[in-house]
C-alpha cells in the first residue's frame, strides 16, 4: 500500500515556530523567577526550551529582549486592547485602574521579573526604547485621553497639565515597589486618587 499522503502529513513551519517561540517564552519566564536576571543566559534558556541558541537570537537580541516578551505575553490582555474605563466618574475610573496596578506590583510572581525587566531598561537603550513603545507610552497615551475627557468635562481644572497628572498618578505606586516602601494595596491606591484629584480637581465653592 502507498504512504498517505496530503496536506495532513505536510509540516507546518510556521506552527513549528510558533510552538519553539512560546517554549522560549514560557523558559525564560521561568528561569527569571527561578535565577534572577543575574544568573540567566541565552544558553539556559534554549536548554530548557529545547532549542538551539541561534533560534532565540534569530528572533531576540538579547536575554533582556526575550524577558520582556515573556514578561507581555504573560500579562497580556487577550482582548488586544488597552484602554481605562470610562463610566463618567474619574474617581471611580481611577481608583479602578490605580486599584489593579498596586495589586499587580505586590503580586510575588510580578515582583522578580519586573525587578529583572527594570534592570535591563535601565542599561540597554535599545530595550528602553521598546518598553517605551510597546508598554509604557501606551499605558500613559489612555490615561493622559481619560483624563483630557475629564477635563472637557469639568472633573479637572481647566489649566490642569495632564502630562503631570498622568505622572502623579503612576509615580508614587512605581516608587514605593521599587524601594520597598511600604504596602502596595487598595487603600493606598485611593489615597494616590485623592491626592491627585485634590490637587487638580475643579476648585470648590
């Protein structure tokens, strides 16, 4: 009898790939959390994804590149979208976003890997450029748009600089993770939301 034969039997490289580069991710996320950024290597990596270095760098620049894919796929939405409620009510708006990110942050999986992930953007400019396009400046993008609808709206003064609000918002949840400073939950991302809004909020009668 002939082999069987079709399409059926006919590999498929971009499956193939597409299987080696989730291996590679799923690899480097563990391996960061289990090493540190420190002890990571290209060569761990692949040895645990059971693929050959140049396949990584075929795709990857650096250890820190491949990080910070496994670091997005890992917290990506599955909606593709990235926007902040908008119900009519900042506060609300915000204590929701602000609520979710110091949750985030204080979560132990997120703490290595964001800690290892900041080392790199620190002293790889070109990863620097790619968490900036990719990660950050969209995030700051929807946040400097929600607060601008509130502005139109009278929620915020109409000098408000929403540049600086964005960065008032987010700084002080980012500043106390990266020195320990004390607990990241709920209440203090309603105190960040207070502070902001109190500072920027329309003027009171």
């Amino acid at each position: 009898m002939a082999p069987v034969t079709g399409p059926q039997n006919t590999p498929d490289p971009s499956r193939r790939n597409e299987q080696s580069r989730a291996a590679i991710l799923t690899a480097a996320a563990e391996l960061v959390a289990e090493l540190g950024i420190g002890k990571l290597t290209i060569e761990k990596i692949a040895a645990r994804a059971g693929v050959g270095k140049q396949t990584i760098y075929r795709w990857w620049p650096s250890k820190g590149a491949v990080v910070f894919d496994a670091f997005l796929a890992a917290s990506e939405d599955p909606s593709g979208s990235l926007a902040l409620p908008d119900t009519g009510d900042l506060g609300e708006d915000l204590r929701t976003v602000l609520r979710l990110t110091a949750l985030e942050l204080a979560d132990p999986a997120f703490d290595r890997t964001g800690r290892a992930l900041t080392a790199e953007v620190l002293t790889d400019p070109a990863l620097l450029r790619d968490y900036r396009e990719r990660l950050l400046d969209p995030l700051l993008t929807v946040t400097r748009e929600r607060l601008r609808t509130a502005r139109e709206a009278g929620q915020l003064r109409a000098d408000a600089d929403l540049d600086l609000a964005v960065e008032l918002l987010y700084g002080p949840l980012y500043y106390r993770w990266l020195h320990g400073l004390g607990p990241l939950d709920p209440g203090y991302a309603d105190q960040v939301v207070a502070a902001v809004l109190g500072a920027l909020g329309p003027a009171r009668d």
